[in-house]
C-alpha cells in the first residue's frame, strides 16, 4: 500500500488530500501516474506532469523514481 497526499491544486482535482492504492513493489512515479489517470481521468496527467514528488526525504520529478509507502503530490507553487 502507497498512501499519496495531494496538496494545493492537485487536492482540489481529487477532491480530497490523501488516499491510498495498493501498488506493486518497485512501483515508479510513472506507475502512479497511470493509476491516477485511470482513477480521475486523463485530464489529471496534464496536472501531474508539472507536479514534484516527496519520495521519502528526496524530492523529485524523475519518472523512473520508485515509490516510498508514503509520496507526496506537489503542484508548482505561486510565490509572493
């Protein structure tokens, strides 16, 4: 089990900030990224394309990155 917290825009899209899916071992960013598609529509990928990810302590955008028990889904943040 993977549980992923949404934060910001990504939380809006879903409708909620976290949720977990039951992926395989050595399961990737990329791996999340086709599970949510599927569950939310393709329209999500777009929004998970310009996101980073907390993968344990390292925060990345590879796709290639394999998944912790916990990840954290991180939209670009408007600063001011």
């Amino acid at each position: 089990m993977v549980e992923i917290r949404y934060f910001a825009a990504i939380a809006d899209a879903v409708g909620k900030d976290r949720e977990t899916f039951d992926l395989p071992s050595g399961a990737t960013i990329a791996d999340l990224r086709v599970t949510l598609a599927g569950a939310y529509g393709p329209d999500l990928d777009s929004m998970l394309n310009v996101c980073a990810y907390l993968v344990g302590d390292e925060l990345t955008r590879d796709p290639k990155a394999a998944l912790t028990p916990r990840v954290d889904v991180l939209p670009p943040f408007a600063g001011g």
